[in-house]
C-alpha cells in the first residue's frame, strides 16, 4: 500500500498513545507509517526476505516497540 494511504489509514484507527500492530508486516509500510505519525507499533512478519526488506526500510528512523 501507499505509505500516504497508511498514515493516514494509522491516524483513523489508532488513538492517541496507541499501538498499531502489523500481524502480517511484509515490507514494512504500516510500521513506516507510524513512525511517521509517532505511534508505536509491532510488526509480524514470517517471510525472511520481507523482514530483511522492512529492516532496510526502517533502518535509520527512530524505532517503535519491535520488529
């Protein structure tokens, strides 16, 4: 998805102070997002190669709660 869409998607459905956990993370957005937006988050992700591609992403930018 759009890292746009998803910002805007965290700050619809996560409340002040909140936690945004991804259960099924693949590359990452949703925790990009996030950080974006300051929440929190938690991320899932069984596939090795899409751990390695969020990793990259989020390499850099402040860390929520885990990857």
């Amino acid at each position: 998805k759009p890292t746009e869409l998803m910002r805007h998607l965290v700050r619809l459905v996560t409340p002040p102070g909140g936690v945004c956990l991804d259960p099924f993370a693949g590359s990452g957005t949703t925790g990009l997002a996030c950080q974006m937006e300051g929440f929190d988050w938690i991320m899932i992700e069984k596939e090795a190669e899409y751990v390695a591609i969020a990793e990259a992403r989020l390499n850099g930018a402040p860390r929520g709660m885990g990857l």
